[in-house]
C-alpha cells in the first residue's frame, strides 16, 4: 500500500477538480491517463495510486459528479 501514491492522487485531483466539473465519459478517460502520466514523471506508478484508491476512472468520475452536484446545488 503507497501512501506516497493516495497522497499524489488527492492532491492531483484537488487540482484538476474545478477545471474538470462538467467533464463527459472520454474527459474522464483522458483525465485518467494525464494522472499516470504526471504520477510516472514522479516515479508514481498506477499500482501506488490504485492499491489504496481503488479505479482511478472511477475515483475521477465519482469525485467530478460530486463536485458538479455540490456546484449546482
């Protein structure tokens, strides 16, 4: 379990949350593939982030309807 890895990914989503709120299926995808990419510029590899995350995808879309949700609302 990496706790490096949850850390990078919360603090990575935090970042890109606000500009991801509204975002469709194939953002979400894309989203997904630029965390890997900046988790493995830092020696992150997906393994870390998924262990204690769960899906990234998942994660990502979750995080983003919710922040949409609380937004509207």
């Amino acid at each position: 379990m990496s706790t490096r890895g949850t850390n990078f990914f919360h603090q990575w989503l935090t970042n890109i949350l606000p500009k991801a709120v509204g975002a469709d299926v194939i953002s979400v995808a894309e989203l997904t593939q630029k965390l890997f990419a900046d988790a493995k510029a830092l020696g992150i590899s997906s393994t870390e982030i998924e262990e204690e995350t769960g899906s990234a995808y998942e994660t990502i879309l979750d995080a983003i309807v919710h922040h949409d949700a609380g937004a509207a609302g």
